[in-house]
C-alpha cells in the first residue's frame, strides 16, 4: 500500500488527492474506491497505472509483510503535501495559509536543514506582514540551528533596526560578514552601522579591508582619515591623508580627486602636522599648496615665514618673504623686510634688488627710503643721495625718528636747536 500511494503522489494530484491520500492513511477513506475514482479523474493512462497496481498486488503490495509502520507512512506523505501547500501559498502571497502549512510541516519534518529553512520562510512571511515579534521568534528558531545562516540574519537585521535596536542589528550583519566575509556590500552596510553609533573602532576594522579591496577609493580613505583623527591617532590619520593624496592625484572626477580635492587634503595634512610638531613637514606641506593652489599663494607664503620665524629658520624665512612678495608686489612691508634680512646677511645685491622693486611700485614709502639710505651708506655712496633718502622719511609717524638718528649720523647738528634735538630724540641707532 505504502508504493502505492508513493506512486500515485509522485505522478502528480491536486489538492483534494492529497486530502484523499490522508484519509486512506487514517483509515477513513476505502484504498479501492479511491483508486478507481483517481483513474477516472486523474490519470490520461490508466493503463499505466493499472499495470503498477496489477504489479503491486502480485508482488504482495497489500500484504503486511512488507508494511512500514503507518506513522512512518504518514509524516513522509505529510511532509510532501505540506511542503507543497506551504510554498503554493506563499507564491500566491497567500500569508494565513502559508503560515498554517509551515506549521502543520514543522510537525513532521526531521530534517535540520529543511527545519531552518522552514523558519527562515515563516520569519520573513511575518516580516512581510510587519508582524516583527513574530518574525524575530521564528528568525532566531532558524539562526539557532545554524548561526551563520545567512538569509534569517539578514532579515533579523532588518527587524532589528525598524524596532531601532542598532547593536542587535549589528550582531546580524556581524554573522553575515563571517559567512560571507567577500561580500563587500554586506560589509560597508556594517561599518557605516557602526559609524553612525560612534562605534568608531568597531567602524575601522571593517572599512579597513573595505579600503584594501578596493585599492583607490578617494570616499574611504577619507573615511579613515576623519576617523582616525577623532580617535586622535595622528599618525595614522596622516597615513591615511597621504594615501587619499596620491589617489586625488589619479582621480579627476567629482568623487573628491582634481585640484580642489587635493587642496583640501593638503590642509587637512598641514593641521596634522602641526598637531605632531612635524616642522619639516609643515614646510614641504605649505610648498605644495603654493603649487597646488596658487590663487591663495600669499597666504601659505605668509604661514612659511610665520612657522621660519618661529623656528628660527632664517632659510625658510626668506623663502616665506620672497613668496608673497611676487604673489604681492603691492605688500611693500614685506619687500621691506626681505630688504632689511638680506641687509643684515650681508646680501647686498639682493637687498639692492628687492628695493629697486619696491620703490618701483611707491617711491614715497617710507621705510623703502629708510632702507635705501642705510644701503647707500653701506656701499660707500654719495652722503647727499643717502641724506636725500632719509629725509624723504622724515615725516613718516613711525619711521621719522629713526630717518633723523640716520641724518645726525652722517651730518651732526651744528646749532642749538640741532644739539637740543639730537638731545631730546638721542642718537641710538634702533629702528
């Protein structure tokens, strides 16, 4: 009887077949009446079938030697049929009865596998009807058979953050990642879950192999450079910085590379720098946003100087000096210093150079005048023209006095009214 019925389900009935088969089982439907009903409603070739039932009789089908226990019979058979219904119904969007199938399945069904796969379908079916308790029970049914699971995980996943459980979610996606350590997606969604809950070592270690994967992606090496600084790992950050640079270098669309990228990388290293007293790399730095943004040259010239001065680099000074001269030959105080530094090295020529270009843009200012003065005396000129160059300071408010103490200088005063004045503002030679 057990072959028999196998092999009416296998050639294929319809539902009510299956209801019929139950019945047989359970010893309320006559074997005989059914067949005949089936050859006449189910089958093309029946003579088919009656050959299998000729066969079966012969060969003892219906004798009790060869019987499976009846509960044997009924959970194979109940397996089939309820496996069938289940995932008709579920095509069908048919979600109560679905659910009403998996249930009467799970009652017969002894295989694991098929078991987890069974609460993963009633799990993701209460997903669908946002019923989120009920899915989360049967999800976590089917991760407890097997945790690495990955289609119940994903879904718990999302459970998880409609009920606003982030590190529950994580958990999931944390299993998922292990089972399948190569999806690259599965493992961004992780470490951006992590960032926006400032988990951000947690973040780190996952966009890190994210980043080697990828080889230059301008969007995570900035990532790990801003996380990396507000751990205040500057030196990892600076890494990070560096290896964003070189990839700007490459990139020349709207994903962070080209001129304007590089700019603001370059800044973002100056301030490491900075924070980790690297003086020579502030230096190196700042000459490469002058080559990489030079509309804003006096400005990274001018911080070259600041940091020199500082340091006491008098090298690096000039350096600072003569770059926002020529980015601004209208900044005359800045001429005037390069003139005074290279005065005080010694460097004549050159001081005589940078004041030439000075007085060429404003040949009244004051301290130019001053400094062309003290150049004269110093190469051995005319004492007129040097007198003539300090007078036209005179009446500067801050370089007058020191224009004075230079005139007394070459031409001491010969009246009272001289010898009272050279008096009152003294002959120091402090600018």
């Amino acid at each position: 009887m057990r072959r028999l019925l196998k092999i009416i389900s296998q050639i294929g009935c319809s539902r009510e077949s299956y209801e019929r088969i139950d019945k047989i089982r359970k010893g309320s439907l006559d074997i005989l009446a059914y067949i005949k009903t089936f050859l006449i409603k189910e089958l093309s070739n029946s003579m088919y079938l009656a050959s299998w039932i000729f066969l079966l009789v012969l060969g003892g089908g219906f004798g009790f030697a060869d019987r499976a226990p009846a509960a044997e019979i009924t959970a194979v058979d109940s397996i089939r049929k309820y496996r069938f219904l289940a995932k008709n119904a579920r095509d069908k969007k048919d979600y109560d009865e679905a659910l009403k199938s998996y249930r009467e399945y799970l009652k017969y069904e002894s295989d694991e596998k098929k078991i987890k796969q069974a609460y993963y379908f009633v799990g993701k079916i209460h997903f669908e009807k946002d019923e989120f308790e009920a899915a989360k029970q049967a999800l976590k049914q089917a991760v407890s058979l097997d945790s690495l699971y990955v289609n119940p995980n994903l879904t718990l996943y999302q459970v998880y953050l409609r009920q606003s459980r982030p590190d529950s979610a994580a958990q999931c996606l944390e299993r998922v990642v292990q089972a399948r350590p190569g999806k690259t997606q599965l493992r961004r969604k992780l470490a951006d879950l992590y960032r926006r809950q400032n988990r951000t070592q947690a973040a780190i270690r996952h966009y890190i192999p994210l980043a080697e994967k990828a080889g230059n992606d301008v969007e995570l090496f900035g990532l790990l450079a801003v996380l990396h600084e507000d751990l205040g790992a500057t030196a990892q950050a600076l890494e990070w910085r560096r290896r964003l640079l070189q990839t700007q270098g490459v990139a020349r669309d709207s994903s962070g590379g080209g001129a304007e990228g590089q700019v603001e990388t370059l800044e973002a290293i100056l301030e490491l720098q900075r924070q980790s007293d690297d003086v020579a790399g502030v230096f190196e730095t700042l000459k490469q946003l002058v080559e990489s943004d030079p509309s804003n040259s006096h400005s990274y010239y001018s911080q070259i100087a600041e940091a020199a001065e500082k340091e006491g680099d008098e090298t690096m000074k000039i350096i600072g000096l003569e770059g926002m001269a020529r980015s601004n030959p209208k900044d005359l105080e800045t001429v005037a210093m390069l003139v005074d530094l290279h005065l005080r090295g010694e460097k004549r020529e050159m001081a005589h150079r940078w004041l030439e270009r000075g007085l060429e843009v404003d040949e009244t200012h004051a301290h130019l005048q001053l400094l062309r003065g003290e150049l004269i005396v110093l190469q051995g000129g005319a004492e007129e023209d040097a007198i003539d160059a300090f007078e036209r300071a005179l009446q500067d408010p801050v370089w007058g006095q020191t224009a004075q103490q230079r005139i007394w200088q070459l031409r001491p005063p010969e009246t009272e009214e001289e010898r009272l004045k050279k008096k009152f503002f003294g002959s120091g030679d402090e600018k």
